[in-house]
C-alpha cells in the first residue's frame, strides 16, 4: 500500500490524561447555524460493468493519466489502484503518540478486535484544509475500510462513525455531493468517473447526518457536551435578558422624555 500526502502545519496541543481533555472531538455548538450554501444529495445510478468492460474501462482510465497511478486489473478479475481523498475536518482529531498507524489491510483485519482501554497521553489538533491523501487499494476495498485507513495512518484514535466519505460532483457550475454508504467500493466509482476530478473527487469529512450517534461518543466526551450545553444555554438566557432589557431602557427613556399630556 502506497501513502503519499500533501499538507501545511496544524495546531497542536498536548493532553495528559484523557479525561481531561476537553472540546477538542465534541461539538463547537449545539445551536444549528445557517449554512452559506446547502449541497445537493443526489443518487448517481451506478453502472455494472462486466470483466472485459472492466478492462476497457481501465485501459481508457490509463490512457488518460499522466502519472504513475494507474490502475492495474488482476488475472481474477478483481483491480487495484489509487484513490486520492481529501480531507476537510471542521473539528480537531484526536491522536496517541503509542499507538502505530495501520496499513488498510490491517485495518480489515482488525475490525472485530476491541479498541485499546485506556489512553494515558492525547494530542489533539486541527488538520490542515489542504491535506490530500493517496491511497492504493483494491476493488474489494469497502468506504469504511478507507475511512479506518485513514485515520488509522494518523493514528486518530476517534470512533471512525464520526467520520464519512463523500463523493463530490462538479456539473454544469454546480456543485453535487452525496454521502457514500460504508459498502460501496471507492475504487469502482473512480474508475466509472475516470480520472477527471471534476467528474468525481472523495472527501473524508465529519458524519453529519442530522441525527447524533451518542453511542460513538466516549464518557468524556458525553461530559464535554453537557458542559458546552449548560454555557450554551447560560449565554442564550443573558442575551435574552439583555436584548429585553434594552428594550425596556429605550422605552422608558421615550417615556421619560414626552411631555405629560
């Protein structure tokens, strides 16, 4: 398996115990803020191909890159080759110093062993906005297994239900997004989009489905929640009192300056 990657400096900073860390993996605010524009879900029918369509497909794919990241098909019908995923993260990733990254083959064969049960040093930062991925794969190769390579090579110790791939569509001066399900095959749909970014670019961003997975959260974290919450709920009460208060100032100042009768 290949890695390369391209990224700027983060911040960064240091925990000692992980029960004390705070705000770093849970929620900036619990109040839904308007987003500056809504991405369209849409579901793209996928086209099956055949073994010898496969192979055309990935002679055409071949034909149209200029770089060693081809795709190469097997005598068993099954193809590996790169994907590259980009990452935007809004929040900050958690990570152990003691913990070695995976490869995405580990990573497979890991998905029934238990996490680690303790953690005695965190360090947690913002990744950078630019940070771009390549992975080498196989057609085999399932969404949440890329999603657990990923985070595994920055040994991000995050539950990966935070986190979901998306697929990114450029048509027509619009912009067309939809969640990829845990078993689709990234390396499929790169190969029936062609190598264009246009036509088809991944995204490794937070799971944001409307509904939060509470289970995926660890007990610190369900603490820093709570504690975000009461703030949250604190500072809406004292903007509530003091755009009312206001209100009743100018009020009575206009009283107060009106003749009687």
């Amino acid at each position: 398996m290949t890695w390369t990657s391209t990224s700027s400096s983060g911040y960064c900073s240091q925990e000692e115990d992980s029960e004390f860390e705070q705000f770093f993996t849970a929620r900036t605010s619990f109040i839904k803020k308007p987003r500056k524009y809504k991405d369209e879900y849409i579901n793209w029918e996928k086209q099956v191909l055949t073994r010898d369509e496969i192979g055309n497909k990935i002679r055409e794919y071949n034909s149209q890159i200029n770089s060693d990241l081809v795709m190469t098909l097997n005598n068993d019908g099954t193809y590996t080759g790169f994907i590259k995923v980009q990452m935007k993260l809004v929040r900050p990733i958690s990570v152990s110093a003691n913990m070695k990254p995976q490869s995405i083959y580990d990573a497979k064969k890991s998905t029934a062993s238990a996490r680690p049960q303790s953690i005695k040093r965190r360090t947690s930062f913002y990744l950078p906005k630019d940070t771009v991925k390549h992975l080498h794969i196989s057609s085999h190769t399932k969404a949440s297994e890329v999603i657990k390579a990923l985070l595994n090579k920055f040994m991000v110790v995050d539950n990966p239900r935070k986190f979901a791939l998306f697929e990114r569509i450029e048509k027509e001066d619009q912009v067309y997004t939809r969640k990829i399900s845990d078993d689709e095959h990234p390396l499929y749909l790169r190969l029936l989009a062609g190598p264009d970014e246009k036509m088809l670019s991944l995204v490794l961003k937070e799971n944001e489905t409307g509904e939060v997975n509470w289970d995926a959260f660890s007990v610190p974290e369900l603490q820093n929640f709570l504690r975000i919450l009461q703030r949250e709920e604190e500072e809406h009460i004292r903007q509530m009192f003091g755009k009312y208060a206001r209100c009743r100032q100018k009020m009575q100042e206009e009283l107060a300056n009106r003749s009687p009768g």
